[in-house]
C-alpha cells in the first residue's frame, strides 16, 4: 500500500537553491542539514547510474551486517522513486512510498536501512546519483520483484513499457522473501 514519504520513515530533503542571472548555486550534501531531519548517517561511498526513458531499476537491498541507508537524487532528467519497507517488525512492512525526483526540483529522499529500493526513468534520459553508508557487497545483496501483484506499486508505466535487466526480472516476489522477517535492521 502507498505512504507518505515521512510515514514511511523516509524524508525528503529540499536544498536552499540560490538563484541569480548567472544560474544556481546549492549545497548537495551537508551533513549539518541533515541532522535537522534526524539524520546523522555517515556515508562512506557515492553511486551514479545513467538510463534511459523506462528503465526500471530494482527494487535491490542489502541485507545486514551490510544494509544501506542512501541519499538520493536525479541530477539530470526525471524518475520516479520508490521505497519499500523491509523491516518485519514495522508497522508499515510491505507499504511503499514514491517521489519525483528530477533536476529541475532538485529533491533528494533519505531512505534509512530496511527499505527495498527502486526507481524508473520518465524522461528521455536521467542521471541518478546516491550515497551509501555502506560499501556495496555483492554477498548481502538481494531483491524483490519489481512487478509483484501483492506490493500494488504504481510505477507509471506498463509492463510492456519497463526495460529490466535479466538479473532483475528473476527477483522473488516479496512473500517468498521470508528470511527479511529474520533480519535485525
């Protein structure tokens, strides 16, 4: 079922943007901002991907000792973000919440750890760039079917219409992830 952003334990952060004839100027990350929003991750590693118009990345996680906590944003074009809890001692377990992020609003969400995360690409072309509080390791790594019936995720696109890798398409639904109930996030 869909949340809002912060009912789901996310938050949006909005930099202060400023503007004048010769363009824009703000801060990506500041982690003094941060903390203003409860957020006092200490992030070890950033990621940048480049896709195309209805690429569907996801929806991936880490399990612990490695589970990630990631900032968000899209510095060129538009996606669709998505966050899914994880966490099986949470009350919204198994609800999502999604965003627009683009580099015209220049939206970043923090998505803590126990979230499946995702996103699908609106425009032609979309440049999307996180920060992770843990370094990648393909050992912890899993994930949950993008398409799964049960979540009821509206990406905004079709079936037909998502491009998704051979990797992504095999992913479990997310009641055939029963180990996430054992995992202490």
């Amino acid at each position: 079922m869909k949340k809002g952003i912060n009912e789901l334990g996310c938050h949006i952060i909005k930099p202060k943007i400023y503007t004048d004839n010769r363009g824009y100027f703000f801060e990506s990350y500041n982690k003094a901002n941060l903390k203003k929003y409860g957020i006092s991750t200490n992030f070890v590693q950033d990621n940048e991907s480049f896709s195309t118009k209805n690429v569907l990345r996801g929806l991936h996680f880490q399990v612990p000792p490695s589970a990630q906590a990631k900032l968000v944003r899209v510095t060129y074009g538009k996606v669709l973000d998505i966050a899914v809890d994880i966490r099986a001692n949470s009350l919204t377990f198994g609800d999502y919440c999604s965003v627009i992020l683009s580099d015209k609003n220049k939206k970043q969400l923090f998505i803590p750890k126990g979230y499946a995360h995702g996103f699908v690409v609106l425009s032609d072309k979309a440049r999307f760039c996180y920060k992770c509080d843990t370094y990648y390791d393909p050992k912890s790594e899993r994930g949950i079917r993008w398409d799964d019936p049960d979540l009821e995720i509206d990406w905004k696109i079709s079936k037909e219409e998502a491009l998704i890798s051979d990797k992504d398409s095999i992913l479990p639904k997310f009641s055939d992830c029963t180990f996430i109930n054992n995992l202490n996030w």
